[in-house]
C-alpha cells in the first residue's frame, strides 16, 4: 500500500464505479427509473420485489426502486453540502485557533468547546424545531453539529504541523508567513481534512436519515433514502424490503465515498 | 325525570363482553388465580399517575387499574352502577343524587362516603390540582352536598345531560379524601382509590407495578365476577417504538400491548397464540377538519370540491389490512347516537373539477395546481407526528396526491406536538386531523360550537373546522341541557347533519385502539366507556 | 517506557508551573458551561409553544386560565424573560437545577436516575468499538495486504450504518427470527447486548480507519525502523511503538466519541426501552422542559470537558511531539 506503485485495487475501481452510478442517478434519475416516484397506487402497496417492482412497493403502493433513484439528489446533496459546511467552518475555527495569537486560540477554542460540548443530535434537534424541518435546515444542523469535531482535529494538526522542521525551515529560508500558511502548512493539514471530508460525507448522509428517523427531515412525499427508511420502519417486521433498500443504499454510497477518498489520499501521500 | 337503573346483570360470558371482535379462544376451564401480567403501553409515560392532574388517555390507561368512577357504560351504551348504586335527576334537572355502594373502602382505609365525593369534586375545580379534563366536563357542576353519609348531591348552575357520561370518564375517578390531602407530588406516584390493583411502585421511564386489592369488592355491574382480581400483580411498561413492542410480544416479554400497529394486528390474526382486541375509543371518529375561517375554504364550493377530489377508500383499505372501517359520522362507532351519511362523501374528480370551475378556479398553473386572481390554490396541513400513526401520515399523503389531481396543492407539516399545537393556535392551518376522546355526544358542542373557536389562554381551542353556525349552537346547547334521551336523539343528529353537510369535516375512521394479547391471556376487556383495558377479569392461563 | 524525545536540550513540560494552567483551565471549563447553559436556555425558550403547558402536561392540555396562572406564578413564568434567566442562574450557581416541568420532580433526581444506565451504556459501547478497532488492526497488521483491504472495507461499511436501522434489523434477526437476545431492555446483562452492539459497531468502524492511518504511519517511521534495527521482534514493535501513535488520534477522538455515543444513545434508548438521560432529553426537547434540557446539557458538557481534559492529559504524556514543543516558549 504505502509506497507502492498506484495500481487500482478492485476495491477502489467499484467504489468508483459506485460513486458514478450516484452521480448520474443524481443528475439523471430518468436514465435509470423513468417511472414517476410519487405515483400513488394504493391497489398495489406492499408488494414484494419482483419483476415489475425490482425492490417492491411501499405503504402507498410506490415503487421503492424509483424512489430512491430519485431519492439519491437529495441524499447526496445533503452529505456534499452538510459535510462543506461543517469542514468549512471548521476550517476557519481551527486556522483561527492554531495560527492566531495566544488569545484567539483561547477564545475559538472555548467556543469551539462550547458547540462541541451540545451533543450533535441536540444541537440539530434545537436548529430544527426553531426554523422548521425540511432538506435545508436539516443541511444546516448536520453541518454544524459535526463542525466542532472537524474543528478540533483541525486545531491539533494545525498545532502539529506549525512547529514541524520544514515549516521551521521555511522560516529560516526566509518564507513570509502566508507562503508558510499556503504552501506548507495547508496542505500537509490539507491531507487530514481529506480523509474527514470523505468519512463525513459518509456520516453526513447517515446523520441525515437519523434525523428524518425522529421526524425532523425532509417532508413528505419527497422520495428521500432517510425519510422512506422511517416510513418503513413500522412495517419492519412484516415487509422488510421497505427499509432494506434504502439502507443498503446509505451504507454503499457512504462507504463506497470514504473508501474511494481514502484510497485518493493514500495516493497522494505515497507521492 | 327519574332515571330507571337496570338491576345488576348477570354474570355474562366473557366472551360476549368484549367490545368488536376478538379472537379469544372460548375455554372451559376455571380462571387461575396468581401471576404478573406484563402490560407494554406505546402511549407516552403520565407525568401524573393521578388522572385528575392533566388528564389524558396513557393516564386513563393505567388508572383504570386502581381508581373507580361513580358509573360506568355497558357496550350497549347504557349508564349502570359502580360506586354509585342509585343516580336520580331532580325534576328540574339542576340536580343530581348519586347513592353510594355499602361497605366500599378505599385502600387507604377510608371508608366510601358522600364527603369522598365532594373531596374529589373539589380537587377536580381546584386550580391549584391544574385540571384540564376533568376540570371542563365539570363546567356546569356548582356545588356538592352530602344528603346523607351514603348520598352525594351534585348541584348544577343549569341542565346538563353529559354529566353522568363524563362522570363514567377515569378522569373524574373517585379517589381516597385522606389521600387527596396530601401533596400532589405523593399524590401523582401513588394515587388511592377503591379498584382492583394498588399502585406499589413507580420507577419512572421504567415501569408502574400494581399489587391486587385483596379487599376488592365493588366491581362495575358488567363485569364477569366479584370478589378480588385474579391477577396478583402487573407490571405496566411504556416501549414506545412500535416495532420492538410488538417483538416483545411475540417473544413473550410482554403479554399485552396497546397501540398495535395495523400491519401487526394482520400478521398477529394469521398466528394461532396471539389475540387480538379491537376497542375504538369512545368521542369523535378520525376525522379532517376543514377551516372554514380563511380562504380557501371559506368557500363551501372548495370544501364540498376538496371532499369529492379525496379518495379516501382505497388508500384506508390497503394502509389498514382490513382492520379499519371507514367511517362517514363526526362520532365514533361506539357512540350510540352517531349518525352517518355516506353519500355525502363519495369520491368523484369530475365532480370536483365541476365545483371548482364554479367557484372561480378556472385556470391551472404550470405544475397542474388551480390558480385564481394569482393566487395558487395551496392548503397547509399541519400533521403531529406524535397523534397520527405513520399508516394515517401515509394516508394523508395519499389524499395529497389525489387531490393534486383535481387542482389542490396540499402541503404536509410534520410537526412535533408542540410545534403542532403553536400551528394550530396561530391559525396557520387549512387542514388538520386531531383526534378528541370524550364519551358521549356531548363532544360534538365541545368540537363544533362556535364557543369552541375562542381560543383558551394557553391558545387552543377545539373547533377546527371554525364553524360558526348559531342554528347548530342552538341545537348543541338545547341537547346538553336536555333530560329527554329521544329529544337528545333527535337533536344531536341535526346537528351533525349540519356539521356534514356543510362539508366541514372529512370523516375517516374510528380512533383506532387495538390491543393484542399473548396465548396466555385470557378474560381480557375494554371498558365500554373509554375503551381502556380492564385487567380485573383477566387472567394468566 | 522509552527515553522522551529531546528537543533543543529544551525541558520538558511537566516540570513547568502548574498553578496558572490549572486555573486558565478552570476558568474555560465554568465559561463553557456557562455559555451552554445560557444557549439552551434562550434556544428553548425561543421554540414556538408555552412552558406553562408543558407543567401541566403538554402541549394542547386544554389548560384552564386559573390552572395556567397558577402555573405561571407558581414556576416564575409570569416575569420578563432577562428576569427569570437571572433567577435561574443564581439557582444554578448554587448548584439547584430547579424542577422538571414535565416529570414535577427535582432535576437532579431525574438526571440520577438516568445517567447511570447511559453512562454503562456507553462505557460498554466504547470497549466493544475499541476492541473491535483494535482486533481488526492488529489481524491486519500480522495477516498481510488482502486481510487489511478486508478490515479497511468492514470498518468503512461499519461506520456507514445508521443506528435505527442496525438496531430494529438486529431485533428481527436476534429476537424475531432466532429469539436467541430480548428485543427490549429487560433487567440482567442479556439486555444489554443488542444496544451495546447498535452503538458500537459505527463507532468500531470509525475507530477503525483512523487507528489503521496512524498504524500505516508509525509503522514506516524512523523510530519503528529504528527499533527493528536495534532487534525487537515484530510484536514488540507493534504493542511497544506503533500502537501508541496509533492510539494518539484514537485518543483524541474519545471526546469525540463520547458525544456520539449520547446522540445514538438517544435513538437506542428509544427503540429499546431503556432508562437513560437520552431519551429522556428527547421528550423534554419535545415538551420544552427548560430545566430538564439545560439539566442534562450540562451534565453532558461537564462529561464532555472531563473527557477532553483527560484525553488532552493523556495526549500530552503519549505523543513524544507535544512534550517536546517547546522551543519558541510557548506552551502548547
């Protein structure tokens, strides 16, 4: 693995491949599931997989394969989206913590304490039922409720990093201190932020769900993973195809994203 | 106009005594005494096991194991004696005198008399006790007096016909006076009363364990026998997720539960060791309320179009197994003075284009919605995820889409209760689906009196549909103050004649209220009055 | 325990002067308690719905004006908000967290009652995640490039499960299907298996993959060759060495986990059944139970910081690159 020539595992070539199918399902969910998802057919709900309906029909008699082709923009655009805010943020927090003068550190690291101090689910809980569910604030709560983690590992690699020898170097070399933070401490941390960014996304997507779990997510009769997997949780013990699927497809799109990250920055640090 | 109380029925078969159908396999062999019964409630744990602090159904659930009212209703709907033997309505009707049973004591000791009566009457006004149900049924109650030490007289500022079915309610419970004087804090972990079971201990988010009342003996005129209970204790447990409640069942960790699920009740009627109990719950059906205050459906036009674009059957249908019937009454089918009107409500989208037409919304906007003088024809419809089971969320998604294709864009709120309420105080709701559990027809004044539409301080009020109709005010005040059950009749259903035919309300069907029970359960019943279970027959096999 | 690394002939920090650290410390810890308190309260408070319904049993109690009132005045609700935040945090400074609205008992009594059975549980969880981290890790390390794709894969696939969804599919096949674990707490250490396992398995997997970076990492350093070169064998090299720069950001996560642990303690306590302050946060979030919610966020952050300051401890005496960092002065 480290230092080895960078040919592609199998592994890394489905995740991929995985990742691409998510991709066009996203922009295209047509492509792969022509029918409409939010077509009611009472007459035929609760069917089981078949030929007609590849994973089945829900409560309303829709078929469940197209609503989580359908479903996959939402849920991606959730984890992209919540993953930019929370690395985002934290990004500045931690710079702001590590870089700055003694009282900065001081004062971001107490607020980044406090923020981490809400457990993540409270904080987007209490975002939540101020401002409404729905896709956009449910975005907001996950990205700040997993902000504060990002912000502290940031912080302490930035820590780490700062006092390193090439940085010292660089110093001595003569290097301003934006030629410093640009050129040799962003991207050493850089590669840390990437391996967070890839397990958020993956999180991100899963948060998402919980929270459309406790009923706090997206609004009904949008097809999304987390909101169908609720709606199907009822209903578990007699027709399991209704959260199987949408399950399957949470973990593969969040783990076949932290695999494929992973495998990147595994790359870019044999370089 | 004296009232006749039938003489104590017979001892009847268990059977016959459960109210809709149950699957309870008929036994010849005696009732075993002994055994704990595991009871999993899926309603939310009482922050107050006193029903008369609050009062709600989870309390109603759990007090009907320990505490007793002066009356109670047989499934016929008929008002027979409990702790009280005898009710007499003076001729003015400003009156009533309840003759208490001889020789009931509470398990405090406290022998049953008059004064525990007016003790109890009193708590129930006090502010200070924060009553919320059993405080508005006794709105008409002025003052209690003892005639003798076994005949309580309740005296009324006017007429009113809905005492003795409010007065069956385990809200208005008789407690111990001894015990009511102590602080509500005590009071609400260990309420006293004269039932069947003794409230032993209270782990909260835990569960409530009750003791049998081997000194028990005041049984309500239907039950299956007397003396004390079979059962020598219960453990009341809340599991608040449906699906790991109804495994707990069919692992035998718990032998009853309630708020069963429709597609277990389905599952569990193909198994051969589970029962199933179905006790609609006593007030209003299910229903959707349309707010007639704000536009659109100021418009009975709109109203009577929403209704015809609805299509409610299949969907009830296919979401409830079977286990649901449609409902066309504002009242609950255990009401004995429901009255229902299908052909109102039948489902026709040419129908309702036509109406619409006719009520100006003649153009269609890009994404198929009805537009008029610009205006999009949207609806807001607050749904609590808290009262609506996910099988009634999945329906109202269902009317969504069938209403989108008569022209409606129907937006669907899920709200936490609190949220919920904050909506519907604020007017901020075109649709909703609240469900009210009152026994007696006296609920169709609380729901749809024009009073009903002035909110109380907290912001609720209850007639969501805001109709303001003083020929249907006068009808509801005329019944509640009236002695004559066939005049009541008679007026009750043109009031819901009107509340229907207005096109205010959407029926659905009953408060759904299914209990599914272990193999080991046997002589399990509903109480006809609330629908909430009596353990006092039951026993473990 | 190896010589500590030396930089600059510079000493190490421990013999500075504890006294202005401690105190700078403390002084965070009661300014974020402070602020999370002050948070919550406010954030409560802004949620739309009235905590006087919530004393008298919810919202929609259909509360009389008399019973409101009483409510009101009896809780201090009738007064402007600056002025019942300053009420309630002078109670708080004493230590009285006042009465839950909802449950009409002490708060701290509540919270006593509850924290215990959370606490276990995550304890429990912690172990079995670490354990399973650490299992995988050290199979992969000693079985070659296959074994660590394997582990790499499982732990990733791990952490992309959402609780609800292990949970209710673990009762269908442990309890429904083979009827082997109860599917709802009961009391005994049988019922603790099936929430232990919800919760810990995501975290085992995220444990995982950070542990299995940092091994990769130590594993090709300077000091393991080193080592090798002096002739330990690869055992020693592993449990000597290369855990504890693995353990460095494991450790660092604990804080971390700690928090996740109560959020999915939230989901599990629910769909088990089990006491704990979780759930219990949950309905008073529902109910607006403002000193109930600000009772167990507080109890929760003080957990948090606790957690942080030993795992900053502890970081500081593991990671040779702390200790020595201290050439510019400045303490870190």
């Amino acid at each position: 693995m480290r230092g080895t020539a960078p040919h592609w595992r199998p592994v890394e070539v489905v995740s991929a491949l995985v990742i691409l199918l998510l991709i066009v399902a996203a922009v295209a969910p047509v492509l792969f599931a022509p029918g409409d998802p939010l077509a009611v057919h009472p007459s035929s709900a609760f069917s089981p997989p078949s030929f007609a309906h590849f994973f089945g029909t829900d409560e309303s008699g829709r078929d469940i394969f197209t609503r989580i082709v359908h479903g996959t923009r939402a849920s991606l655009v959730i984890g992209l989206s919540a993953t930019a805010i929370g690395i985002g943020l934290a990004l500045v927090l931690g710079l702001l913590a590590g870089l700055g003068p003694r009282w900065l550190d001081f004062g971001t690291t107490r607020f980044v304490e406090v923020l981490f101090a809400f457990p993540g689910l409270l904080l987007a809980l209490l975002f939540i039922v101020i401002y409404g569910p729905g896709v956009v604030t449910s975005t907001i709560a996950v990205g700040l409720a997993t902000a504060p983690g990002y912000a502290r590992i940031i912080r302490s690699q930035v820590l780490v990093v700062k006092n390193a020898p090439y940085i010292e170097a660089a110093m001595v070399l003569g290097r301003s201190r934006t030629q410093r933070v640009v050129r040799h401490l962003l991207p050493n941390v850089a590669g840390s932020l990437f391996v967070l960014a890839t397990l958020g996304i993956g999180q991100s997507i899963v948060w998402a769900s919980s929270l459309s779990y406790l009923g706090l997510g997206a609004v009904p009769p949008t097809a999304e993973w987390g909101a169908m997997l609720s709606a199907g949780r009822t209903y578990i013990t007699s027709f399991w195809w209704m959260t199987f699927f949408p399950g399957v497809f949470i973990v593969l799109s969040a783990a076949a994203t932290t695999l494929l990250g992973r495998s990147l920055q595994q790359r870019v640090r044999s370089s | 106009m004296k009232r006749l109380i039938p003489t104590l029925v017979g001892i009847a078969s268990i059977a016959v005594l459960v109210a809709g159908c149950s699957t309870t396999a008929s036994t010849s062999t005696a009732p075993k005494s002994g055994g704990t019964l595991v009871y999993a409630s899926g309603d939310a744990e009482p922050t107050c096991l006193d029903p008369h602090v609050g009062g709600n159904y989870p309390q109603a659930l759990v007090a009907t194991q320990y505490l007793e009212s002066l009356v109670s209703k047989d499934k016929d709907g008929k008002i027979i004696p409990w702790l009280a033997t005898k009710c007499a309505e003076a001729p003015d009707g400003l009156s009533w005198d309840f003759t208490l049973r001889d020789n009931v004591k509470f398990t405090d000791g406290t022998p049953l008399e008059a004064d525990a009566v007016a003790a109890n009457i009193a708590h129930l006004q006090d502010p200070s006790t924060k009553s919320s149900t059993g405080f508005l049924a006794l709105a008409k109650v002025a003052k209690v007096t003892a005639v003798d030490t076994h005949t309580a007289r309740i005296s009324l500022s006017a007429p009113d016909s809905a005492l003795l079915d409010s007065l069956s309610q385990p809200w208005l419970a008789i407690e111990s006076p001894t015990a009511l004087k102590r602080s509500q804090e005590v009071n609400c972990a260990s309420p006293v009363g004269t039932g069947p079971f003794i409230v032993k201990k209270w782990d909260r988010q835990q569960s409530i364990t009750l003791v049998r009342n081997d000194d028990y003996n005041s049984p309500p005129a239907d039950a299956a026998h007397t003396g004390p209970a079979y059962l020598k204790a219960i453990q009341w447990r809340f599991l608040p997720d449906s699906a790991s409640r109804y495994a707990a069942l069919q692992a035998g960790t718990v032998d009853v539960i309630d708020n069963a699920q429709p597609d277990t009740i389905a599952a569990a009627e193909k198994t051969k060791n589970l029962q199933h109990v179905n006790a609609p719950r006593p007030g209003a059906s299910n229903r959707i309320e349309l707010n007639s205050s704000i536009a659109p459906f100021n418009d009975e036009k709109v109203r009577e179009a929403f209704i015809r674009a609805a299509q409610v059957n299949p969907a009830v249908k296919s979401l409830f197994f079977g286990t649901a019937k449609r409902s066309y009454s504002p009242l609950s089918s255990v009401e004995a003075l429901g009255y229902s009107e299908p052909s109102l409500f039948g489902y026709s989208q040419a129908d309702a284009a036509k109406l619409l037409d006719e009520a100006g919304w003649t153009e269609k906007n890009a994404d198929g919605y009805r537009v008029k003088d610009g205006r999009v024809l949207e609806l807001s419809f607050p749904v609590s995820t808290n009262q609506s089971i996910p099988a009634e969320q999945s329906l109202f998604e269902q009317l969504q889409a069938s209403t989108k294709e008569a022209g409606f864009k129907v937006d669907l709120h899920p709200l936490d209760l609190s949220s919920w309420y904050g909506a519907l105080g604020a007017n901020d709701y075109n649709l909703v689906s609240a469900p009210y559990t009152k026994v007696g027809p006296d609920v169709l004044r609380i729901l749809f009196h024009s009073d009903g539409t002035v909110p109380a301080p907290s912001g609720y009020f209850a007639n969501h549909a805001q109709i303001k109709d003083p020929a249907l005010d006068a009808l509801l005040t005329t019944a509640s103050e009236s002695s004559d059950a066939t005049e009541r009749a008679e007026l009750y259903k043109q009031a819901q004649k009107i509340v229907m035919e207005g096109y205010y309300i959407l029926p659905l069907y009953d408060q759904q209220n299914h209990y599914l029970l272990g193999a080991k359960v046997a002589g399990f019943r509903a109480l006809p009055s609330v629908s909430t279970p009596e353990l006092y027959d039951t026993w473990l096999r | 325990m190896t010589a500590p690394l030396v930089v600059d002939g510079q000493p190490d920090v421990r013999a500075r002067p504890w006294l202005p650290w401690l105190l700078a410390r403390a002084g965070g810890v009661v300014f974020v308690l402070w602020a999370v308190a002050t948070i919550t309260f406010f954030a409560i408070r802004l949620i739309p719905g009235d905590p006087a319904e919530a004393i008298l049993g919810g919202p929609g109690s259909q509360a009389s004006a008399e019973a409101l009132a009483q409510a009101r005045a009896d809780y201090g609700l009738d007064q402007p908000l600056g002025i019942q935040y300053l009420h309630y945090f002078g109670r708080l400074a004493v230590g009285d967290l006042g009465n839950s609205y909802s449950l009409h008992d002490s708060v701290v009594k509540v919270i006593g009652e509850n924290l215990g059975g959370t606490l276990l549980l995550a304890l429990f969880s912690l172990i079995l995640a670490a354990l399973i981290a650490l299992g995988l890790a050290a199979w992969s390390v000693r079985a070659g490039r296959v074994a660590a794709g394997v582990g790499s894969v499982l732990e990733i696939v791990a952490a992309a499960v959402p609780h609800f969804w292990l949970a209710i599919s673990l009762i269908l096949l442990f309890s429904t299907v083979l009827g082997w674990l109860p599917p709802v707490s009961v009391p005994g250490p049988l019922g603790y298996v099936l929430p232990v396992v919800t919760l810990g398995v995501p975290l085992a997997g995220f444990l995982g993959q950070v542990m299995r970076d940092s091994i990769l990492d130590a594993t090709a350093s300077p000091f393991v060759l080193a080592a090798r070169a002096r002739g330990e064998n690869d055992g020693g090299v592993f449990w000597r060495h290369v855990l504890r720069h693995a353990a460095i950001p494991a450790i660092g996560l604990a804080g971390w986990a700690f928090g996740s642990l109560i959020s999915g303690a939230v989901i599990v306590e629910t769909i088990f059944a089990r006491p704990g302050i979780g759930r219990s946060l949950l309905s008073a979030v529902e109910l607006r139970d403002v000193p109930l919610v600000v009772g167990i966020v507080l109890v929760v952050a003080l957990g948090y910081i606790l957690m942080t300051t030993l795992t900053d401890l502890a970081d500081r005496l593991v990671d040779p690159r702390r200790r020595g960092n201290t050439h510019r002065g400045r303490e870190r």
